[in-house]
C-alpha cells in the first residue's frame, strides 16, 4: 500500500504527457484558440471532465506546451554561446543545431510559430517570456565576448535580441524547406549570421 501514491502520480502524469502530446498533434493543422477541449480527451480517451485534474483549461495546456517547446532550449543556447573555433564554424555549428532541432521536434517549432502572434494572450505571453529570457542569456554571452569590448548593455541587449529573432526565423524557414532545398536554406541562414558579425565588428566606428 506505501507504494499505491507513488503509482498514481506516475498514472496521473502518464496522462498528462499524453494530453499534452495529443494536443500537439491536433494543432498540426489548427490553431490552439480553435482545439476543442473534448477533440483533446477523446484523443486521450479520458472524460472532459477528467481533463481538469491536469489543465486548468485549454490555454493552461498551451502554456505547458511553450514550456515544453522551448524550455529545453536553453541548454541549446548555452551550446551556441560556448562553441569555440572561427566565427565561420561557429555560424555552421549554430545553424546545424537549429536545423537538428527543427528535424527532431518540428511539430514544437509548428506550434510556436502560430501561436507567438496567436489569439489565446496566455500563449502569447508565455512565448514572449521564454524569448526574453534567451535574449537575456545571449547578452550575458555577448558581454563576456573580448568583441564586445566598449559596447553598451542597450547595445549588447539589441544585438541579442537580434541573434534570438534570427534563431526563430531560421528555425521556421526550416520547417517549411523541402529536403531538396534544405543545402541552401542552411546556407543561406549561416551568410546571414556572417552578415550580423560583419556590422558588428563595424558597429562602434
């Protein structure tokens, strides 16, 4: 019997990892404003009201869904800010994870890039929070890069800003890049990045 709570909880969350996975399939075609909480448990094959013991409501499930969408990419970003070697092997490091992820988790890269500018303001804000939170991690990086001797934190904070932007554009490129073309796109998403040091190195003339 000492055992039987342990046993639930590992059910309950069980459960919750599959509304959560069951919900990201349905949102592969729709936007989280229009899932229908009874789409979701029917998938799942719970009752409605059993949805409750996990999610407040459909936005609490989006929320869990940024989190788990971007959460883990913190540790990617720390990655990309300790990548040693030339500036040209670092842009290629950077955009080859990008391109990894993307393969690995592209219904995650789907969902958030509809639901950044989605109807459900939860979402939105959630989104938003965890992308200001990697600019934040980016400036710490940029600050403590030799090349940013004489730079101002509103500075560093802009071109971080710009680098987390760029991350997410190319991460949504990719997504939508046939296999055929895919050479090109990373290509073309590295001579970006080499674009962004070229006026960085300019910036304080």
């Amino acid at each position: 019997m000492s055992h039987t709570p342990g046993v639930r909880q590992a059910q309950k969350q069980k459960t919750r990892q599959a509304l959560l996975d069951a919900a990201l399939e349905l949102l592969g075609d729709q936007s989280l404003s229009s899932l229908g909480l009874r789409e979701v448990t029917r998938a799942v094959g719970i009752t409605p009201t059993a949805f409750y013991r996990h999610f407040d409501s459909t936005a609490d499930l989006g929320v869990a869904l940024v989190e788990e969408a971007l959460g883990s990419l913190h540790e990617m970003i720390a990655t990309v800010l300790t990548t040693t070697g030339s500036n040209a092997e670092r842009f290629e490091q950077t955009v080859e994870l990008i391109a990894r992820h993307v393969r690995t988790y592209p219904s995650h890269v789907r969902f958030i890039a509809r639901e950044r500018y989605g109807g459900v303001q939860r979402v939105r804000e959630a989104i938003g929070g965890q992308l200001a939170r990697f600019a934040e991690e980016v400036t710490e990086g940029l600050a403590a890069d030799p090349e940013s001797a004489g730079w101002s934190r509103d500075d560093l904070e802009m071109l971080a800003w710009h680098h987390v932007q760029h991350m997410l554009a190319t991460a949504c490129a990719f997504l939508e890049t046939p296999p055929d073309r895919m050479d090109a796109a990373i290509d073309l998403a590295t001579r970006q990045l080499r674009l962004v040091h070229l006026g960085r190195t300019h910036w304080l003339d």
